[in-house]
C-alpha cells in the first residue's frame, strides 16, 4: 500500500510491529534500518534518527547510513505527517534520542 493513503491507525498499527519485532529482535541492523525508513517517510525524524544511529553504529564503513542519519538529525524539529500524537507518542518515548548537542555517531553508546 502507498504510504500517502496511509491512514493514522494503519500507521499506528505499522509501527507498533515494528517495536514489537524490535523487543524480539533488538540486535537486527534491518529491522532498525527499515523502521527508520518507516519513520521518516511520516516524518518521525526522532525516532527515525535513532534507528539510523543503530545502524551507522553497525556499519560506520557505509557511508549512506551515516548520511541518512544526519539527514533525519537536521529534520528533528519538522512536524510529523501523521496528525495523530497518538502515533507519535510511543515512538518519542521509546526511540527518540536525547535532545541537545547529537554524540558522534561512531563513539556513541547509544
């Protein structure tokens, strides 16, 4: 299904998988990669942030996933396009990195 006739609890329900297949599987680079795709293409650029660090972490040769990272960093503040807070909510709490100065991206613990 196209994201753009997504609808907030079909959003809803895409990212609750995602947690849960994370809770499963936390050490699984694709999963945090394509979670991240997810949350970026709402523009959940926290949550997608932090599943781009995970991976940049896993891989800091590849400089696409580094990239990608910055790029959901510079976007932090944007407004997500799913209008429900209720999408976003459980994603800030669980996912969201610190606010405040970004650790670099190879020698974070986090």
């Amino acid at each position: 299904k196209a994201l753009a006739e997504f609808k907030v609890p079909e959003a809803e329900r895409c990212l609750e998988q995602y947690r849960e297949a994370l809770r499963r599987r936390p050490d699984d680079w694709l999963l945090h990669y394509n979670f991240a795709i997810l949350c970026q293409s709402l523009h959940l650029f926290p949550q997608a942030a932090g599943q781009f660090r995970f991976v940049a972490k896993e891989f800091p040769q590849i400089e696409r996933f580094r990239l990608l990272l910055a790029s959901a960093q510079e976007r932090m503040d944007e407004p997500a396009l799913v209008p429900s807070t209720e999408v976003a909510r459980p994603g800030l709490r669980e996912l969201s990195p610190r606010r405040g100065p970004e650790p670099d991206v190879l020698t974070s613990d986090r």
